[in-house]
C-alpha cells in the first residue's frame, strides 16, 4: 500500500489519484498544467513496468455571471480559469483613441500600459469594432485563454466594459470565463446637482463624477443659477455671481473630468422664474404687479432687457459646456401662479397681446419666452429641455415640439398628467419626485428617497406618483435623474449629501440599465454594493 493518494494493483501497476480541487478544478495528483482529455493509465497485466505517465488533467466547472452595478445583461457561460490582475499583466489597445480608457483601467488594476501591442496571456485588451462615432453604448467583454477583451462600436461602450471588469474583479477577484454582451435600456442615465443655493467645493464634484462613472451614468446636470446663488465666474456679467462659486478653471477641469469618463455636464440657466441673483445685480428687471409688489425671482419678460441679460449668459456659458443637452428651467414663474394674471400684469398682459394679437395671454408671453431661448441654444447645436410645469395646455402660443419634457411633479396648478405630453409625442426626461428628488431639509412634504424604494418599485414609466404609463410610450422616455435639491442648503454637509445618495444612485443605476425586476433582491443588492461600488 502507498502512502497517500495512490494505490497499488495487482501486478504492480499505480493507479493515478484525482484530486477535486476548490472551485470545481480537478488535477491529477503530483501534475499541474492544463489539459481537458480525462486522465488514465494502462498498464499490461503482470508487467513489472507502468505505462508511461499520462499529461495531467484539469477541468473547470461553468462560470457564473459576474454580479456587479448595474448587472450585466446577457453572460454566455463557458469552461476556464478565468482572467485576474496578474504582475506581468497589461492593457493593451487597438486603436489610439481609447488610450484614456487604457491609462484609466491599468491604473486601477496594477497592470502597465503597453499602448498598441499585440496581446499576450494576463492581458487586457480594448478594441473598437467600429469608428468610434456610433452613438451605440454596448460592448462585448470576452474572457478567455487567459485574457480579457473588451470591444465595441464605440469609445463609451468600451469605457463600461472597463467598468463592468473593474467591478468583477473588486467583488471576487476573478473574471470568469466567457462572454458578456451589454448594453443600457436607456441612453440617458443621470445626477443633477443643485450647486446655487448650496455651493459644492470643486474637488467633491469631481469625486461624484468618478462615482457616476464608475456605475455607467452619462449625464451630470448642474443648476448653477437661482433666487439664493450664481455660481459661475461670469465675464459678461461679474455683478450677478455669488461669492462663493466655481471659477471656469475649476468647471473646465470638472467637465474634462467627465468626458473622460463619457459623462456631459448637463447645465441649466433657469428663467424667467428662479433669476433672483440676476435681479439682485440687475434690480430693473424685477417683474412687479399692479399694485407695485415684486414677484420672488421672476423677471419682468414684457423688458426687452430681460431677454438681452439671459441670452448673453446663456451664449457666455455655451462656449464652457461643450456637450450635447442644455436645460432651459421654465417653471414656476410667478407671475402665473396669480389667479388673473392679465389683471395682476397687465404690462405682461399688454406685451403678449403686442406680440401674439388679441386675446393672448401671459401664458402665451412665457411660453414665447421659452421658445426664443429655445432658438437661442440651438444656434450652437443644442438639444433643450424644460420642466413640464413650463408647459400649458391651449393658448395661442405652444411650446418648440423639440424641447424635450423634463417631467417632476403633477402637483402644480393646473398639472398635467405624462401621458398628454406623450401622446403629443414629445419626448420626457423622467425626474419623478416622488422617487428621484433629494431635497436637503426635507421642506413642503418632500423626503429623502431611498435605494430601495427605487430598486423595489420604480420603472422609467413611472414619471408621476407611482403608476407607470403604458408601455406604448416606453421608447418616448429617454431616461431618468436623479436630482439633489438645496432648499435648506445648511441641513446636510457635502460628506452627508454624497453618503445619502450612494445608494438612491446605485438602484436608479441598475433600473436605467435594466428596468426589469431584479435578479437580486434588496439586501443582496446592498450587500453587492459594499463590495463594488
């Protein structure tokens, strides 16, 4: 009898013990090296000499799908060791425009750069499979021979492939073997950030726009002028800015930041209501009734005044944000909260009946209001948007049919429900405040939202309440924000802001990504979360 694992035949011959190794590998004992061929051995019976050594044997149970925020879509199971960060290990690209992705992922994996070199074992490699320009946002991440390739049509979708393999390897240090196919259902995934009322140190934004990156959102919303605050060196008008506020230095660096990480910085002038740091520079334009009291942060729009002053803002800050989407605001302008406007106004009223003819109303001037600064954007090729209690129902003058909805409340006067704005076939930006609003201070009924009830409850067609619109208007809304307001901006610190958003942002992430019901279930998805995220 032999000590161990092998044990003796008759006529001599050693039979060959297989070991069960952790994780489903089995070896023969005493061997290592790869093979998949089962292990045996003959031997003649009664020959004093074995038959010679056989290769030693391996084989691997069938991977599972790696478990990250937001999950993967598709996972094509296979047999393999897997990829992990190994010392000799690189990143590798195939084309020169991902080489900030390359830098970035070798980075935070402890490989080395190599640039453009063909790709050898312990490798990652990141391949565009088109020209790069394709709005497309999937990828393909392939682990296989040892080696992990991520490709896609275009720099993003190979960005959050790198995301995808990041967060494998923090939650259990092994990619597994396969293939994953993914791609978002919603191709806006964003955070807004209320930086007038409260002001946000540089450097905290940009440790958010690494978070946002790091779970796959696209867009970061800024609203950076209100009634308490103007937060943006201004050269066209220094008289409006707070004292507190981020120098276009500090802004340029931030939005270098994001595009880097395939986030655009998504800023908002709101007008004509919420300007009162633009009036308190310029008190001229303050809009007051008939009887001579003023109207909080609204300007008078009957001034043409009032229009120059927005529009030079808004084509100063045109050339600071180069992205795609800008935010018009539109809401709550006060003039029309009066139950007779024209009465209350008449120099508004006066002004749109000029205009638009007889019979116009102050909410045909406001509606106008919006349209112009509408046209104004789109002179440098923007997309805009405006908050759905900009809108109104008839009336002589009707909103751009291209500004996109961005749609919070239905609890304005005279609200509207989503389905009128869909039906029109405008298309809506879901910021349901019911879910997606963070208002620090909790005031008028508003609380702060948490992860769960978003994970557990809310869809993309949920836009107002909790009940979802018909699936029919599902490719209408283009996505969904999560939005942090300042109303009380002393009621919670930065490090409090940014430790209440972290888990509302990771369940908005997976439901933007996948609006299905998820595989995890709360706790798990929390528990995922420390481990990834």
């Amino acid at each position: 009898m032999l000590l161990g694992s092998g044990v003796v035949l008759a006529g001599g011959a050693v039979a060959v013990a297989v070991t069960v190794w952790p994780g489903g590998d089995t070896r023969t004992a005493g061997g290592s090296g790869p093979s998949h061929e089962p292990s045996s051995v003959s031997a003649a019976k009664g020959s004093p000499t074995p038959s010679p050594s056989p290769s030693p044997s391996r084989s691997y149970a069938l991977s599972q799908k790696p478990r990250t925020i937001p999950a993967v879509r598709q996972h094509q199971a296979a047999r393999g060791p897997g990829w992990r960060p190994s010392g000799g290990g690189r990143v590798v690209v195939r084309s020169g425009a991902l080489a900030d992705e390359g830098r970035l992922t070798a980075g935070e994996l402890g490989l080395t750069y190599a640039g453009d070199a063909e790709p050898r074992e312990g490798d990652v490699e990141l391949a565009l499979t088109g020209s790069g320009k394709s709005a497309s946002e999937a990828y393909t991440l392939t682990v296989k021979d040892r080696r992990v390739r991520i490709a896609a049509p275009a720099e993003a979708g190979v960005f959050y492939g790198t995301r995808t393999l990041k967060q494998t390897v923090r939650g259990g240090g092994t990619a597994p073997e396969g293939v994953i196919n993914d791609q978002p259902a919603k191709p806006q995934r964003g955070f807004m950030l209320d930086i007038a009322r409260k002001h946000f140190t540089a450097g905290w934004i940009e440790d958010r726009v690494r978070e946002l990156g790091d779970l796959k959102y696209n867009q970061l919303g800024l609203h950076f002028s209100d009634d308490q605050g103007f937060r943006i060196e201004s050269s066209t008008h220094p008289e409006v800015v707070s004292r507190q506020h981020l120098t276009k230095a500090q802004v340029r660096k931030i939005v270098a930041l994001a595009e880097s990480r395939h986030i655009e910085v998504v800023p908002e002038i709101d007008s004509p209501g919420h300007l009162g740091a633009v009036i308190a520079g310029n008190p001229g334009l303050q809009l007051v009734n008939a009887q001579g009291v003023a109207a909080r942060g609204a300007v008078d729009i009957s001034k043409p005044a009032a229009a120059k002053i927005v529009d030079e803002l808004l084509n100063e800050y045109a050339g600071l944000f180069p992205g795609a989407r800008w935010h018009l605001g539109g809401d709550e302008y006060r003039a029309l909260f009066a139950s007779n406007p024209e009465a209350s106004y008449p120099q508004l009223a006066a002004a749109a009946r000029a205009k638009y003819g007889a019979g116009a109303t102050v909410a045909d001037l406001a509606t106008g209001w919006l349209n112009d600064r509408a046209a104004v954007m789109r002179g440098h090729d923007r997309t805009v948007r405006a908050w759905n209690d900009g809108f109104f129902r008839g009336g002589r003058v009707q909103a751009d049919k291209r500004i996109q909805v961005a749609y919070w409340t239905g609890k304005e006067i005279g609200a509207r429900p989503p389905v009128e704005y869909l039906s029109a076939g405008r298309q809506v930006v879901n910021y349901n405040d019911e879910y997606l609003y963070y208002v620090l201070g909790e005031p008028n009924q508003f609380f702060y939202p948490t992860g769960q009830r978003i994970y557990e409850s809310w869809t993309p067609r949920v836009l107002r309440g909790t009940t979802a619109v018909p699936a029919q208007y599902d490719k209408q809304i283009l996505g969904g924000v999560f939005a942090v307001w300042c109303d009380l901006a002393n009621r919670q610190t930065e490090a409090q802001v940014a430790a209440g958003v972290r888990m509302p942002l990771r369940a908005l992430s997976q439901k933007l990504w996948d609006p299905a019901k998820p595989t995890l279930s709360w706790a798990q998805f929390r528990a995922l979360a420390a481990k990834v995220s």
